[in-house]
C-alpha cells in the first residue's frame, strides 16, 4: 500500500492501494480497482468511480460523490454523500 503523509497540492487521482495520513489540498478522484483509506483530510471533493473502494476515517471538506464504488465513512464530511454509502453511526455528515 502507497502510504503518503505530507501534503498534496491540486487534484490527484488514484489508481492504486493508497492511504492519506495527510492533507490534499484539492479533490481526489479514486478509479476503478483502486482503494484509498483517508485517514487526513481532502480539502474538497473525493469522487469514487465504479469499483473502486474508499474508506474514510479523516475528514473530506467537500462532497463525496459515488459513481458506483463502495464508500465506507467513519469520520467526518462536511458536504453532502451523493450515490450509496455505508455510514458509521459515529460519523458526522453535513
């Protein structure tokens, strides 16, 4: 697993196993086969393309928009989750 900590300037996409201890100072676009565990922060959206596989535990400043991928949240999204999302009883949305 790619593991980053820093921080990360614009957008990115992932295309691989990754896990953010850092911030992402843009939107992150996770495609398919990739799986990402935030653990930081996105400074604004993450959009997860079908078959791809986010868990969030960190906070995502934006939306998380779900084009047909599997989205786990346990931390914290300060927009709207558009598509289906599993979310803990623990997490904060909105």
């Amino acid at each position: 697993m790619n593991t980053e900590s820093g921080k990360i300037e614009g957008n990115i996409n992932i295309t691989e196993e990754s896990q953010l201890n850092g911030i992402i100072n843009g939107s992150a676009s996770v495609k398919s086969g990739a799986y990402f565990r935030l653990n930081g922060v996105v400074s604004k959206d993450l959009i997860v393309e079908a078959g791809a596989s986010v868990d969030v535990n960190g906070v995502v400043n934006g939306n998380i928009i779900n084009e047909g991928g599997t989205v786990n949240v346990a931390g914290v999204v300060r927009g709207t989750i558009h598509g289906p999302a599993n979310v803990s009883v623990n997490a904060v949305v909105g």
